[in-house]
C-alpha cells in the first residue's frame, strides 16, 4: 500500500476548470490524486490545506524549543511544537509527497515556506555528525538526512503567471520554487524530486489551455513511473 501527503497551498479555495478563479495547482493535485486512487484504490492518502490553514511561523520561542534537547524540553515547548511534530510525522509515513504550490513573485507562498521551516528539523528529519560523511543527495559534509532510509518522492505541481521558468529556458534563473524546495526536501533525505507545472496564467487563452493539457498528460506519465518503480521495489522486497 501506497502511502501519498497531499498538500495544497494555494489560497485559492476551488479548482481550476470546475470552479470560478480556482486554483490550478489545486487542479493538478486533485488529477494526481484521483488518477493514483484509480490505479490504487486502498492506497492511504493524507490530506492538508495550508492554503486554507497556514502553519505557525517560526519565532524565538519556537527556535529554543526546537533546539532544546527532548528531555530538556518544558511542557510549554512542547506545546509549541505540537503542529511541527503533526506535520514531520505526515512526512516521515508518506511514500510519496503530492505538493500543490503556485509560484508567487517568483518563489512560493507563504504558507508553503512555514510548512518547510516546520519539518526540516534537527533531531527529527536532519541532524548534524561531524563523525558523517557525504550527503546522499547533496555536495555536503556531516548533515545526516534522517529520512533517506527508504526511497521516497517528493511531486511539486505548480502554476506560472508567465512561462519558460523551467531548467534551460530564458527565465529558469527567476525560478525560486522548485529548486528551493527540491534542496530542503533532498536535504532531510526525500532523494526522489519531480516538478510539473501549468504556465501562460496571465497570458490565458489556447497558450494556458495547451499548457494545462500538458501538465495533465504529464501527471498521467508520471503516476505509471511510479507506480512501475513501487511495484518493482516491493516485488523485491525479502518475503
């Protein structure tokens, strides 16, 4: 059984192509979803929206807490870290994370940015051995990413105003989202990365349909990687 984290973090609360200024990462998604529920009826999907419930932003108190050693920790730390702990352990069961983000003036929202300061964690998803060699996935000394253990992925789906942000294109230097959020993901130890995104917003008319088509198709071809690279995983697994 599959395990998918399905976040959206879109402020908008419908869905593009079925609701009035919807949300189009909120459409790829739900595309995602609905297609791997299909192929994968009794896979355990967890759902959160942080566009709808922005998680806690970090502060000084949260800081101390984090940082403070568990068995030092005071009961009004460990109140404040309540939501954090939620949300690492969302992210330490998933197989694969499903993440609706837009691009916002070039990077991503808010909501989206607190969520990573939340789960990228000393103690829970990274620590730091000078005793530790090469990160897995990054040209890095000592950081110990905690959760590389098991092969997980992480699928960002995402919406442009304009267009040509992906790798290689005029505008991929302005593009923050993606590699941001691949370099905190890869850091805790999530080696899996895949993004796809919707472009033309602004300019709309057959450019955004075209591109809307793609993205989908894309999704489609995506979900039977996966679902090939699962199947062959667990098949390999000792009995």
């Amino acid at each position: 059984m599959t395990r998918l984290l399905h976040l959206d973090a879109s402020p908008r609360p419908g869905r593009a192509g079925s609701h009035d200024h919807g949300s189009h990462t909120r459409r790829l998604t739900h595309h995602f979803v609905s297609r791997w529920r299909t192929l994968e009826p009794d896979a355990e999907i967890v759902y959160r929206d942080l566009g709808a419930n922005p998680p806690q932003l970090t502060s000084v108190e949260w800081i101390e807490a984090a940082f403070t050693p568990i068995e030092q920790q005071t009961e009004p730390m460990r109140e404040l870290l309540t939501e954090s702990d939620a949300l690492v352990d969302e992210v330490v069961r998933a197989d694969i994370l499903v993440l609706g983000v837009p691009m916002y003036n070039f990077g991503p929202p808010a909501a989206f940015k607190a969520w990573i300061d939340n789960i990228v964690r000393i103690g829970r998803t990274v620590d730091f051995d000078m005793q530790y060699g090469a990160h897995p996935f990054m040209p890095l000394e000592s950081y110990v990413p905690l959760l590389a253990g098991r092969k997980r992925h992480a699928v960002l789906l995402s919406s442009r105003g304009g267009y040509d942000f992906d790798p290689g294109r005029s505008m991929a230097a302005f593009n923050h989202l993606e590699p941001g959020a691949r370099t905190a993901l890869q850091f805790i130890g999530i080696g899996g990365f895949h993004s796809i995104a919707i472009e033309h917003q602004e300019e709309g008319g057959e450019a955004l349909a075209a591109s809307t088509e793609s993205a989908l198709a894309r999704i489609d071809q995506l979900i039977e990687s996966l679902q090939r690279e699962l199947a062959t995983s667990r098949l390999a697994q000792p009995a």
